[in-house]
C-alpha cells in the first residue's frame, strides 16, 4: 500500500501532537514532518515534498495565506486547511479556498485535544481526499496556462427570461474544490436568471463567509439562506454549514425551510437532501446539477429529479478537483448530460452549450 506522505504545519505544539498521533495510527498514511510555522516548512520542503500538507492559516512569521499561494505558484499540492470557528478564522479560510486550498477542518479556540480526538474520521477522510485531488483544478484560475477570461453570460433572448424563469428553479450540490467551481459558473451569471438553491459541504460559519465573498463577486445576489426565504430569479441560496435546506412550494412560490436534523451521507447539509425536496415540489421545472467532490451524497437525490422530469446535469471529469459525486451520479443513470465546468452557466440558463 502507497502511503500518503503529510507535512503538518501549525504553530500549536498541542495540535501538532494530537494530529499527527491521528494519521499516523493510519496504515495509508504517513505524517513525514512537521513544522511550527512556514519558514520552518519551507526548510523542511527542501529536503522532501509531502503528498498533502495540513495547514494552519494564522502563524507568526509568515501567515498561511502567503504560504499557500507560494507554494500552488511554486510546486502546486493540495493543502487541507486547519482552521478555528471564529468570524475572523472562516474570512481567512475563504482567501486560502479561492488560493487552492482542498477542504477545511475545523478547530474550536479551547479544549483542542479533546476535539481534534472526536473529529479524527473528518480529519483522515480530509487527507484521503486531498490526495485525490487534480491539482491542476486547485490552481487559482490566473495561475492556469491558458485559463480563458470569464465573460458574461447574455440572458436568453427575445426579453422573455423574467417570465420563464420565475418558475425555474436550479439546484446544485458540490464538495471538494466546490468553492472555486462555483465561483467560476456564478460569476459570468446575468442578473435575470433562474433562481438557484445551493449546498456546497463546508462546516458552520463559514458558509456566509463564502455567500459574502461570492455576492462582492457576482451579478446576481449571493447570501447564506434562512429559514422561509423566497426564491428569486437572480439570487441564489446557499444552505448554511451544520444545516439542511430543503425547497417548498407556497401556491406559485417556491421558497426553502433551514432545519436541523442527522447527517445524511455524512453532511450536513446534504446535496441528497435539498436534491429529494426540489424533486418532490419542482419537479419538471426544476434543473439538478451535481459537481466536483468526493463521495456519492446528491446522486439518489439527482435521480429522484430524473424521475420527476428535472433536467440533470453532471460535472465532467476532466474539470472536476474530484470526480466522485459526478462519477456516482452518472454510473446510477441520474444524468442527462455531462459538461465541462465552463459550459454550467448555459445549463444554468436553459441554453445548450
């Protein structure tokens, strides 16, 4: 078995002791090094090059955020951000996601041993998928050779797009490398669009840090998603961390319920739990689109939209950080068509590519 060599960087001795004491109880898994802060890995880096490296994002010194980028310039390799749950960590995490950074595990400010011991299967499942990862998706999109310039998306001709889309309703899951995939298919999004409903898997509190970030970014309206929201053409919902949305339908309103409730495929919000509902209320009206990410959490659910007349979309391959969610979708015959990443935003507006 090839093991997956781990550079563990973290200015907290204790973090550092428990983490690797975590992967190394792994047979895949091998914590090659660790380091107090970047200029102490950099050493480390000139000596051997890890598969996946585990970073903190606030360290005296150099700070993670320059680490990272100096890194996916210099010899891109997929990084599993640690980060804390404060207001300031999750604002941090989103530069180091929009960076190249793979996944995000989350640390509390106190009782770190204890915590770090309870969430060790989010930890190894992390790396395992980090691993994974096509790195070359990772690469912030100016670094890419030949990256295409994002240019608006025209609405759909004759001025009838508000009257067509106010009953239209596309809903997307995505995981691992969603955060970029998802900047790169709203952003040349017009203002007159369907309304979308979103579960991108991210812990509690950082999804409204990256609903503000893509709201600074984008035409349409970007925001976390709350209890009885309606949704509107041009904007777009996204379910908050450690919650599911669900889509209802009011008369000719859709709008969504933000519930608690168990994990389902071990989320959180679950993409097969928002893709169910919008089956149930949508249905033909409704387009499903299932992207990059590990695991097969939206692929019942995007078959479910199939049943009910939904169009159903699937990330290809070849653009995907991870190919898993797509790859299950397609192998249970829940997808209509697979495009490659750029091509989403003309599903999006009910236009072929």
């Amino acid at each position: 078995m090839r093991q997956i060599k781990v550079l563990l960087v973290d200015d907290s001795a204790v973090v550092r002791q428990v983490v690797q004491a975590i992967l190394d109880k792994e047979p895949d898994i091998q914590v090659m090094a660790t380091a107090a802060d970047p200029i102490f890995a950099l050493d480390k880096l000139s000596r051997a090059w890890p598969d996946v490296i585990v970073l903190d994002v606030e360290m005296p010194r150099m700070d993670g955020i320059t680490f990272l980028k100096k890194i996916m310039v210099e010899r891109p390799t997929p990084i599993v951000i640690c980060s804390s749950l404060t207001e300031k960590g999750a604002e941090t995490t989103m530069q180091a996601l929009a960076a190249g950074a793979v996944e995000i595990v989350t640390k509390p400010r106190f009782g770190l041993k204890s915590f770090l011991q309870e969430s060790a299967a989010t930890l190894v499942t992390a790396v395992r998928t980090a691993a994974q990862a096509n790195v070359r998706q990772l690469m912030p999109k100016a670094s890419r050779p030949g990256a295409p310039r994002q240019e608006a998306v025209p609405a759909s001709p004759g001025g009838h797009a508000m009257a067509r889309t106010t009953e239209r309703i596309v809903a997307i899951g995505t995981s691992t490398g969603g955060t970029q995939a998802l900047e790169a298919i709203l952003t040349p999004l017009p203002r007159v669009c369907p309304g979308l409903v979103i579960v991108q898997h991210m812990p509690e509190k950082f999804t409204a840090s990256f609903a503000e970030r893509l709201n600074s970014l984008c035409r349409i309206e970007v925001r976390e998603a709350r209890h009885n929201d309606r949704v509107l053409p041009g904007l777009a919902l996204i379910a908050p961390g450690g919650k599911h949305m669900l889509l209802k339908r009011s008369g000719a309103y859709y709008h969504v319920e933000v519930v608690d409730g168990p994990q389902v495929n071990r989320h959180r919000p679950s993409v097969d739990v928002l893709f169910r509902s919008v089956a149930r209320f949508a249905g033909k009206n409704a387009t499903g689109i299932i992207m990059t990410g590990m695991g097969d959490d939206g692929a019942r659910g995007l078959k479910d939209m199939a049943r009910a007349g939904a169009g159903t979309v699937a990330q290809d391959e070849a653009s995907c950080v991870v190919f898993g969610m797509p790859k299950e979708a397609i192998k249970l015959g829940a997808v209509d068509r697979v495009l490659p990443l750029q091509e989403l935003p003309l599903a999006i507006l009910g236009q072929k590519g």
